[in-house]
C-alpha cells in the first residue's frame, strides 16, 4: 500500500524570540519517522514522509495515499493533536490511530478525567485553575500535584509540581499560568510506583462508549493486545526529582532511561491493570493503539490510579514506553508499527 506517514518533526517546527524552551517537546525527531518508515516497509509499503502543517491537503492530494500512518501532534490550539485527523476526515482517506473525538478529549486532562470519573474508574481527585486567587475547594487534601490541563511528555512536570500547602500551591499555579497561558490541573499526589501499560487493537465490535453498570458483567477486553507493564525505577534518578516521572526524565534523560519492565507486579494487579487500561480505551473511544499511565498508591495497598491515557504514545524505538514494553512482550520494532497499521487496515476494510 501507498503509506503517508504523517508527523510533526521538531527541526521543522515555529520559533520565535522569547518561546519556552519546552514548548516543542512532544514532537517528533527524525530518528522516529525515519524508524517508523523503515519498519513499514520491510512489510513491502511505499511510504511517503509528509509534515502535518497547512501544505497538508494540498500535499495529500498529490500524494494520494491509501492510508495514512498519522502521529502528528499539532503545534497550535486546545485540540492541535486532533486537527490532522480533522483533516483525513474530511477527505474521507483512512488513518491510523483514535479519531477526531478521543484525541481532542484525551489532550485535555481534566475532561478525560470527568469522563473517567463518571464511568467510575479511578483517578485522583481534582480541581481546575482558571487564576491563582481560586479557593481550594475543602475536599482537596495536600500534597497535590500542580501541571498543565493540555500538555503532554510531562510538560511542565517538576520536583516543584507537588505542593504541601497553600503557599506553594500559588507560587506554582503563577508558575503554570506564565508559563502556559492555559487552566491547570491540580490533583491529589498518589505517592507509588508509576506504572504505564500499552496496548494495541481494537475492541471487538459492538462496544459502546460506556461500562456495563452491573457489576457482574463480563469485562469486554477482546480484540485488545496488552504488552507487560513497564515501571519506571525512581530510585535511579537524582532525589532531587523527588520520585516523580519529570519533564526532565522524559526528554533530557531519554537515552538513559531506567525501568522495569515487565514490572515486579503480581498477577492480579497485572489483570486489573489491564481491565482499567481496556476500560480507559473503551470510555475514551480510542482505536488502534494506546497507552495508559497509572500511579499505585502504596498508602492504600498499591491501589491503581489512572493519571491519564495517551493515545498517540511515543514509537521512539530506543527509548519510547511502549517500544519497550512490545519488546518485554517479545514483539520486534516492525511487528509493533505494522500490527498498529493492519489494525486500522482491517477496520477501514482496505484488504
């Protein structure tokens, strides 16, 4: 098949005089689309690298792809992960990966987290910051966690995120607010272990976007591939990243990333990890492939707490979770790309 692979390259993005250093962090190197590309056609696909920027239809539209293998990440907007995907919709060519829908609702943390909520899966209590001077509401209890509502690879995450009282939860709210120029999320600290457990595939069909409200129900996770959970070993990083999964572990430490994986975990945390991660993707409509992040609450016998679902996971394949994890699962760098392009393949009915 004719690939587009589509993707929001670091080296290509704006700039301008005063910009956060940060600001570009979620995009992508050269090292991942060129690994990506590679994998794709070692299945036999011509692939064609195009940028997700506003040439794109024009550039589609030479190109005529059968399918586009879309990891493209926006650079602007409250929704900027999903206005590629827009695109594709409205030239009806097909793509891998969650619509439209999931990847607007899943960029912004506290609407996954309302829809979570109401589903009944577990996330730590929260409240939004639209300015500094809003009172905390009396149910929520320090520590807390500080970061912002529409960002991702840890934007934005630091040792400072986790406050103790009320005057570092405003020095912190200023922090995220100058910085970001968006609402911020403020959340219980789950003091644990960080966990993240990838998946690939798709529920089997019908499953609507709800959870059975009884309680003895079966759990719906047919048609779901779950690689072994990854944890990240805290204990090798600097105590000045005070156990957290920073901004500057993500990208600054990235190639000396130290985890475990598959995870020392016993089974029956294994099989509800896997369920909450199966719920997560059912509730927030994702296809394809995702990953979820969870912290196990070890004052509460490691209790799982979902922080978030990143449909659009990282594929770096020296250092990306879910390469990891595919590889913990025994599962080569090309099984994993092409698996996740034959998903979406066979649900467009292309073959």
């Amino acid at each position: 098949m004719r690939v587009a692979l589509l993707a929001n390259l670091k080296k290509n993005a704006p700039t301008w005089p005063g910009i956060s250093p940060d600001l570009w962090d979620d995009l992508d190197s050269e090292k991942t689309t060129d690994a990506i590309a590679n994998a794709l056609r070692s299945a036999g696909h011509e692939v064609i690298y195009l940028e997700g920027n506003p040439d794109l239809v024009e550039h589609l539209r030479e190109v005529k792809p059968d399918i586009c293998f879309n990891i493209s990440e926006g650079h602007f907007g409250d929704s900027r992960e999903s206005q590629v995907p827009s695109i594709l919709e409205m030239l009806r060519i097909p793509y891998t990966g969650s619509k439209v829908l999931t990847l607007a609702l899943s960029l912004d943390k506290p609407m996954t987290k309302r829809v979570l909520a109401y589903h009944s899966l577990p996330t730590p209590p929260f409240q939004v910051f639209e300015r500094i001077k809003e009172e905390l509401d009396p149910d929520m209890r320090f520590p807390l966690f500080v970061k912002p509502s529409r960002e991702g690879t840890g934007m934005g995450v630091t040792a400072e995120s986790i406050v103790n009282d009320e005057a570092q939860l405003r020095s912190q709210l200023r922090i995220m607010f100058e910085r970001y120029d968006q609402p911020v999320l403020v959340e219980r600290f789950i003091e644990g272990r960080e966990v993240t457990v990838g998946v690939v595939g798709n529920l089997t069909s019908p499953v609507a976007w709800r959870l059975p409200e009884d309680d003895e129900a079966p759990r719906v996770q047919k048609g779901l591939h779950f690689f072994p959970p990854l944890e990240v070993d805290m204990s090798r990083y600097p105590e000045e990243e005070k156990g957290v999964y920073t901004s500057k572990i993500k990208v600054e430490m990235a190639d000396v990333f130290h985890y475990l994986c598959p995870a020392p975990l016993s089974e029956e945390t294994v099989e509800e990890l896997n369920w909450l991660t199966a719920a997560t993707f059912r509730v927030t409509g994702c296809q394809d492939v995702a990953r979820v992040d969870f912290r196990l609450d070890r004052n509460d016998n490691d209790k799982p707490y979902i922080l978030e679902i990143n449909p659009l996971p990282g594929l770096n394949p020296g250092y990306s979770d879910l390469c990891i994890e595919a590889r913990a699962g025994g599962w080569s760098y090309e099984k994993l790309v092409n698996r996740i392009l034959d998903e979406a393949i066979e649900r467009y009915e292309l073959e």
